[in-house]
C-alpha cells in the first residue's frame, strides 16, 4: 500500500482525531486560564456552532465525497499540477505546497471581507458575539463550499502531493481552534509566538466591531502574510479584555 492510498482510507480517522485531540485541550485550557469573560451562554453558542460544524461536515461529505486529499491523489495519477510536471523533491514540493495553500487561505479571507456578496457569507462567522474555540468552526455552509472549491483548485495547480493537503488540513483545523480560543498565553511568550504564527490575541483583533480592526490580522497560520501586505495590526483600540466582539446592530443573540 502506497503512502497516498493509506491517506485516503483513513483521512477521516486521522481529522478527527486531531480535531476531538486540539478541541479537548484548546477548552479545557479556556476553563482553566480564560482571556475574557463571555457574555453569552455557552450551551446555546457551542450548540449552534457545533450544529454548523455538523452540517457543513455532512454537506461536504455528500457533495465531495473524495475530499481535497482524493484531488491530489488524482491529480497525481494525471500528472496534473506544478509538482507533478517538474522534478521537486518530495519534502520540499510539501513544504511548499503547506506554504502556497496557507497564502491562498489567507487571499480569501481578504476577499471575503472586500466583495459585498462574500462578505454577507462570512458574516456568519463574525456575528458570534463571544470569542472562544467553537467560533473557529462557525461558517455559512456555502462559504464553506466555494472555499473547499478554491482548495480543489489550488491543489490542481500546484500538484500538491496528498501528505501536504492532510498535513495543512490538520493544521487549518488546529490553528483556527487554537486562534479563535479564549486563552491567555504569557506576556512575555505571546509576541515571539506571534512573530511566526497566529496567536488568539492577534486574531482576536480581527474579530473586533470596529471596521478598521475587523480588517485587520486576516491570517490563519502564519502571520507573515499580514506584515508582508500591510494588514497587521498589533493590539484592539479597548485592550483586549475591553473590546467588543460581533458585528455592529447584531446585538440580539437570537440573531446570531
């Protein structure tokens, strides 16, 4: 059995394991050194954000049933892709490839916030009026879709091998439970942290009502991005025990 064909039959198991692993210690972790204190009950928060999580997992399922590893596998087989045509050696054609998707990732997330229609998809995500791990899985189902799209694609283009895209899977899935956490990392410790990757406190800005903030820090992985193109900004205006999370007008939680 070759490494791509193990990926494929258990690229489910291996998800979920990391996913039920990084969602254990990122709330337990919130329970024992919380950043801020919620305003919502989190039983009605955690019930409509886990829903979505459950539905967007079922969609995707039954409209991509192969999933983003199934299109490298296949783009593979067809020879498809820059890492395919060209002789790459393998450690470097996954780095790259964890590299250039994380740069995608973080292109769309600057789209959605610009294109008015896109926006009212991601909304959704950014209506949560508290901020801990569960926010980090809170989308509109057809965001979810056309962002799965743009992975096809991108994988397509690069030839991605399939240990790249479970690779960056995992580590999408654990560093939007991670960025999105309500947890207080030491002050001393989070800037290092944030020189390389998105830490809670730099994203939590993103989540901010102010419009200036909100388009601000829009990373997911690495934090590069946001210094190279001018999106970074450090800390909330309010501080960040101080600040509002949502949206402005979204203030009744049956809304959101």
């Amino acid at each position: 059995m070759t490494i791509d064909q193990w990926i494929t039959l258990n690229e489910t198991s291996i998800r979920l394991t990391f996913f039920f692993g990084v969602f254990a210690i990122m709330a337990a972790w919130e329970i024992k050194n919380p950043c801020r204190t919620l305003k919502v009950s989190k039983l009605t928060r955690w019930a409509n954000n886990l829903g979505l999580v459950f539905l967007n997992s079922f969609i995707l399922r039954l409209l991509f049933p192969a999933a983003a590893v199934g299109v490298a596998v296949f783009a593979s087989e067809q020879g498809w892709g820059l890492f395919n045509y060209y002789s790459v050696p393998f450690a470097l054609a996954v780095l790259l490839s964890i590299i250039f998707m994380d740069f995608i990732i973080y292109l769309q997330h600057v789209l959605v916030h610009a294109v008015p229609a896109l926006w009212r998809l991601h909304r959704v995500h950014h209506a949560d009026r508290d901020y801990d791990v569960t926010t980090g899985a809170r989308f509109h189902p057809i965001e979810i879709i056309l962002s799965m799209l743009i992975k096809f694609a991108t994988i397509i283009v690069l030839g991605a091998p399939a240990v790249a895209v479970i690779m960056f899977e995992v580590i999408l899935n654990a560093m939007a439970m991670f960025n999105h956490s309500n947890i207080r990392l030491p002050a001393k410790l989070e800037p290092k942290i944030r020189r390389f990757v998105v830490t809670p406190d730099m994203h939590r800005v993103h989540h901010s009502v102010e419009d200036d903030e909100a388009n601000s820090n829009f990373g997911f992985n690495l934090s590069i991005w946001d210094r190279i193109f001018g999106t970074y900004k450090d800390q909330p205006r309010a501080g960040h025990t101080e600040m509002e999370i949502g949206i402005h007008h979204y203030n009744d939680d049956k809304q959101v």
